[in-house]
C-alpha cells in the first residue's frame, strides 16, 4: 500500500464522524475532517486526500451539491456514506460523479473494503502482501515479518519500507520519498531521510554494512533490491 493513503471524512454528525476516523487511522490511513462540504472543498486543495468519504445530509453545503464541485476540481474517488439509502439518493449522488455508496448503519468491514478497493482502482494499493526473499510485508496489517519473527517498525519507517519495496528495483529519488513520507512537511531535509532509512536498515537488514534490501543511490536516493517472491491480493 502507498503509505498512509489520505482519508478526507465528510461529516456534520461531529461523534459519528470521530468515530470513523478513529476507525480508518487505527487501519493505518492519513486521516483529515470536515463538517460540511464548503470546508472540504477547501480541504481538497490544501490536503489534497486520495479518497473522500461523505454524508449526503449537511449543512451550508450537503453531499449532492459537494459531490458536484469536486468533480469539477479532482477526480478523487468519492464514497456516500448516508442514512439515505433511497433509490433515488443513491441514483443521484451516482449520477453527480459518487464511486460507491454505503447506506447507514454500516458494518465497518464492509466500509474497509469499499475503501481498499476505491484505493485499489485509482492505483493507491497494490498487493496486501509481497514476499522477498527472508522478508514479508504485510501492508493491510501493516506487519513486516523476517525468518526470526515480528520485525517493530514506527510508522515514518514503516512508510519509507512501502514506498521503496512497491517500487523494488527501481530508484526513488530522495524528493520523491519525502513528498509520499513527509506530506505535511515538504521541506523535509535529505538528511532527515537519511537517518530514517540507517533506522530502518538497522532493524530489517541482517547485516546493514552489508544491505540485502536497501542500497543508497549516491546523490539521488534509494533503491531496494530484493526482488518479490510473491504477490497476494
């Protein structure tokens, strides 16, 4: 999984909707709020989510009229989540550019799987693990298993691990890692990356002197050279 894909929750039901994002970040996901659809609006621009997940009943702006806009600034894959699960309110906040639509209540499941494959669709996930060899990355649970066990990462190391194995064998630009890792904080510095990743190296390489996964490109980046064994959906 790209790490820590960002979750734009649309919702003026201000205990339902703390509810949700404590529920999608203990999955692991960026989480930002809003109470209506003026604020998420803004909320597009400047936090830029991969995904919204919006009520249809709100006020200053509701969800038909918020769908609206936002189709005309991104193509942000957009779920309804609403009480109002008439035909017609899910007709038409499909016609008006929805990708899904879950009626309340809701089993969570149900809404973890919308979601993954939303973010499956719009190439925001690949598998739910890759296997290398001597090393497993389990992105849904956000696990990483080597022959002697569990393998405790903190989530900036768990990030940079996703962002270098999705793309194994490829080069990624030190610029790059901090735009997926550091979102918030662009200028994030090449010596900060550099730390994270002796950090991240310590834990997951056998020998670090020695990398069999993460090799550093000189004045470029990283790359990781381990090629995956296997791929589950």
């Amino acid at each position: 999984m790209i790490p820590a894909a960002r979750i734009l929750v649309v919702e003026d039901d201000l205990p339902i909707r703390r509810a949700i994002v404590a529920q999608l970040a203990g999955e692991g996901y960026d989480l930002v709020e809003a109470e209506h659809g003026k604020e998420a609006l803004e909320l597009i621009v400047t936090a830029k989510p991969d995904l919204i997940v919006s009520d249809l009943a709100m006020p200053v702006m509701d969800g038909f009229a918020f769908i609206t806009a936002a189709r005309k600034m991104v193509k942000t894959p957009i779920i309804v989540l609403s009480v109002r699960g008439g035909e017609a309110d899910r007709v038409r906040a499909l016609d008006l550019g929805a990708d899904d639509f879950v009626t309340k209540p809701f089993s969570v499941a149900e809404l973890f799987a919308r979601i993954r494959a939303q973010l499956r669709r719009s190439g925001l996930t690949t598998a739910a693990r890759m296997h290398f060899p001597a090393l497993t990355i389990d992105f849904e649970r956000r696990r990483v298993i080597r022959a002697d066990g569990e393998i405790r990462l903190t989530p900036i190391e768990f990030a940079l691990l996703a962002v270098l194995a999705t793309n194994a064998g490829k080069v990624v630009m030190t610029e790059q890692i901090i735009a997926r890792v550091w979102k918030d904080t662009p200028s994030t510095s090449a010596d900060t990356v550099r730390v994270h990743v002796a950090s991240l190296r310590k834990k997951i390489e056998p020998d670090p002197a020695s990398p069999q996964f993460i090799v550093t490109e000189p004045w470029v980046g990283y790359r990781f050279i381990a090629e995956p064994i296997e791929e589950l959906p």
